[in-house]
C-alpha cells in the first residue's frame, strides 16, 4: 500500500469532475462562499468522458414522464443553462428541433410526446407537413412533427471548462490526475490514487462510470450496478447539408435512449447518431483502451443474462445496435427522416461517448430516471445520464437542497 503523502480537510469533498459534479461545486460555493471545498479528477483536465462526450444538445424536456425528476428539472435547467453560455459569450446554437414519425403507430407516440410536454409546462407544437416544410423543406413525416423551439447545441467541453475556471476563481481546489481509490473504513475519508488522504464533512459522490463502485464502498447501490452503452456519431462533411435543424425519430418509451437522429452542432455542422451499443467495459471508447479484465467479466455476465432472459428488449436491443457499426447501416437510418442526402457525406466516425447506464438487479430494468442516494456523511449521484447535462445546474440545486443540506429552526445547515 502507498504511504500516505497528505492529509487534507475539507468540508465538502466531491469525486469526479464532469458537469454534474462542477455544477454541485458550483452551487455550493455560491450559497457558503467561505467554505472549503475540492473536487478530485482522475483525468488531467474536466470532460474527458460523459461531459465532454455528448451531443451537447439543451434538451427541451418533453420526453419524461410528469412523476421524474428529469420531467421538474429539465425545463429549468434548459433556461438557466442558456443563461449562463449567454452570459459567459458561450458558442450557443438555437437551432430548435423536431420529432417525426414514420407511419400511424409512431404518430400515437407523437401525441403521447406532445401531451407529455404541456403537462411538463414545455413549449412544444405539433405542427402538420405543410408547416414542416416551411422549416425545414428536406425533412420528412408521416402527417404530424412535434416542433420544440427551446432545443438549443452547445460545445459541452467549453461550458465545462467555463465552470471550472470560475470554481477555480471562487477558491475551490480541482485536483487533476488524482482519483479515488478507497474509502477509509470507519471514517469519512478517502485515499486517493496518489497516496493522499482526503477527510471531509460531506462527500459527494459524481463519479459517473464508476459512481455505483464508490458507492459501494459507502454501502449504497445495492440495488444497481452500471451497465456502459457506447455512443457513436457519424459527422457529416458533403456539400450541401441535409438538415438545418435537429430531427429525432419518436422514440421507444419502453428506454431511455433517444434513437438515431441528426444533430445540428453549435458550429452549424451536422451529424447523425448516437448508437447504443453495450459496451464490454466502461472506458471501452476503442479496441483495448483502458481495459480491464475482472471489468469485463463482471458486465459480461450481467449482459449475458439480460441477453438470455431478453430483459426490456435487451437481446434485439444489442443485435440492432452492433449492426450500427457498419456506416451504411447507421445511414440508412438516418436517411428515413429526410427526403434527399448524399450519403458519401459521411465519412469520419466522432469521437465516441459512454452512457453511464444504470441497471436496477432485482427487476432487471434500466433505470429510467435520475437516482441519488444519502446519508448525513455521502452523497451519491448513480444515474446521472442524459439529459443531466441539460439540468446541471437544476439538478445540483436539487441535489443540495434535497441531499445537502436542511432548513430546520429556520437556519440553514448541513445535513
């Protein structure tokens, strides 16, 4: 065992980087400017995973149900993050969206998507094909689109180092290439991959990929574990682009994943994607990188059983998504939503994602909406997945005022 180098207090103490966890610092700096607060990184920079790997989309917050957490957070978090690109002269595209249908089965899921947004109190308008082709004349539906005015792109790297920067003005210590490694039994302390101990009066936990592992060693998620889905993109670079706004497919309510759909990227570019694909380990971005064995053996079995017993639709779920390696495959999909596209158009695969998925063991589903567990010295965030990046800030706020910190006899104080 490394000797232990340094040993540092603090009175919050958040494990990992990434938009959740910035946020978190964010909004705790704000409410106690005097306290003492750190985030470790196991990476030399913020974003090198989820944060700086999504499509950078604003979701609007139609999609959920009006019982979830995504359904109270996402309209709110569209606002105020466009606030703050805007007030920090951010690259922000709003470029808006629209959801198609193929045939009479898909549009009863468009109406279900329509309701669900007025319930949620979002902006959304279903409009027919005539007022589909005012926007956008190269997009195609089936009778009816469901147009979102308030879906926006943005560069989720710039937003992310933004935050950093000002957390790093406001006195938080960010230290890079230092990740966690264990907890300290008994204590609320942790020991770090560089040997240093870190103590603090609440820990949160914002570790992604790996936030059901750190979990664990705090006694929480002993109902989940983390199945990976790997995203990827194909980015468009012909000639004349085949879409000026952002057009998505409806979607199985059944999961979470959004389906094959054209983003429009803060930049003006365009690209189609995301994949689902399972992964076989949870940094599994390409070939062997950051492979690890016991890793794989573990999600391995879990991917096997839910493949055996089909649990949600897993077993046509995996067949359909490994199909999508294969570019013309990915395309074809794509290319059922618009009318003319050249194909050879894309040509360069983008720069692949995870989907830290959580998967709840005893029912074997996966978890549809945001999960936090707590106690007075922890804070776990165990499904952080999209649109988390949308609701940063409103789901920090959420997580303070919920699993932070309390407001009884009238004082605000730690929980």
């Amino acid at each position: 065992m490394k000797q232990i180098k340094n040993q540092k207090e603090y009175d919050f103490l958040i494990i990992g980087a990434g938009i959740v966890g910035l946020s978190i610092a964010r909004n705790l700096i704000n409410r106690f400017p005097s306290a003492e607060i750190a985030i470790l990184e196991k990476e030399a920079d913020v974003a090198c995973h989820s944060s700086g790997r999504n499509s950078g989309v604003i979701h609007a917050g139609f999609y959920y149900t009006a019982d979830s957490l995504k359904a109270k957070l996402t309209k709110d978090g569209n606002r105020q993050l466009k606030e703050f690109c805007y007030k920090n002269k951010l690259k922000i595209n709003e470029a808006q969206k629209v959801v198609v249908a193929k045939n009479k089965i898909e549009l009863q899921s468009l109406f279900e998507l329509e309701k669900r947004g007025k319930i949620n109190d979002v902006r959304v308008k279903l409009i027919d094909e005539n007022q589909l082709k005012i926007i956008d004349s190269n997009v195609k539906t089936y009778k009816y689109a469901l147009l979102s005015p308030t879906t926006a792109t943005v560069d989720p790297v710039e937003v992310s180092k933004t935050i950093k920067n000002e957390l790093i003005t406001k006195g938080v210590v960010i230290s890079f290439n230092e990740g966690y490694k264990s907890k300290i039994l008994g204590k609320n302390e942790v020991i770090t991959n560089q040997g240093n101990k870190y103590k603090a009066k609440k820990i949160i936990n914002a570790a992604g990929l790996f936030a059901d592992h750190v979990a664990k060693d705090f006694n929480f998620s002993k109902n989940y574990t983390i199945i990976p889905f790997k995203g990827v993109y194909l980015n468009y670079h012909g000639k004349e682009k085949p879409v000026n706004i952002n057009v998505y497919p409806v979607l199985n309510l059944k999961n979470p994943f959004l389906g094959v759909h054209f983003t429009v990227n803060v930049d003006g570019s365009v690209k189609i994607g995301p994949t689902a694909i399972p992964a076989f380990w949870r940094e599994n971005y390409r070939a062997c990188s950051n492979f690890r064995a016991n890793e794989m053996l573990n999600i391995l079995s879990w991917e096997s059983r839910l493949f055996v017993i089909n649990a949600f639709g897993f077993r046509n779920l995996a067949i359909n998504e490994i199909k999508k390696y294969n570019k013309n495959y990915l395309v074809n999909i794509a290319f059922d939503m618009v009318k003319k596209m050249d194909i050879r158009g894309f040509k360069e695969w983008g720069k692949p994602g995870i989907r830290a998925q959580l998967l709840n063991i005893n029912t074997k589903e996966l978890v549809m909406d945001f999960i936090v567990e707590s106690n007075k010295d922890s804070v776990h965030i165990l499904n952080a997945v999209s649109p988390a990046f949308t609701c940063c800030f409103s789901f920090a706020n959420w997580v303070v005022e919920n699993h932070i910190i309390s407001r009884e006899s009238g004082r605000l104080r730690f929980l």
